[in-house]
C-alpha cells in the first residue's frame, strides 16, 4: 500500500490524524509506504493508492468544526484499501 499524507504540522488535530494514520497501520500489521509532507492546510489530505480522502467543502469552517477526515473517516479508508491488490 502506498499512501501519502499531506497535513499541518503547526495543527494539533491535523498531527493527531497522523499519528492515527502509522498507530492504524502497526495495530493492523499493514505494510505501507507512507508519504508525509508539512504544508499549512486547514485539513489533512489522505491519498491511498492514489484514491484521495480531504475536504470537500465549498465554505470556510470556523476553528471548532470537525476536522475532515477525521479519523472514522480515515478508519474506513484505510481498512477499505488495506487488503486490495
């Protein structure tokens, strides 16, 4: 599995998603390649086998939105590529 995450490092809910991203992978003995790269986004992205999981809203959201993809949304996406060829 290759996967690419591009998030705010400065952004202690986008480091969360991160750290969930490698504790997901070691938990569930997946092999990965992962990708980071720090760049100042207002949500992670998540690119999984060249599928890509951000944020697809039009509007700003304010400081106390729910980051998306959060980290169910990361589960699932994760556990959705994990076993495909």
């Amino acid at each position: 599995m290759e996967i690419g995450l591009i998030y705010s490092k400065s952004d202690p809910r986008q480091t969360h998603a991160r750290n969930f991203v490698f504790r997901y992978l070691s938990e569930h003995g997946v092999l990965a390649k992962v990708v980071e790269e720090d760049q100042p986004v207002k949500s992670p992205t998540l690119i999984i086998n060249g599928y890509t999981l951000m944020d697809m809203r039009q509007q700003q959201r304010d400081a106390d939105a729910q980051m998306f993809p959060g980290v169910d949304e990361m589960a699932r996406a994760l556990e959705e590529h994990a076993w495909c060829p």
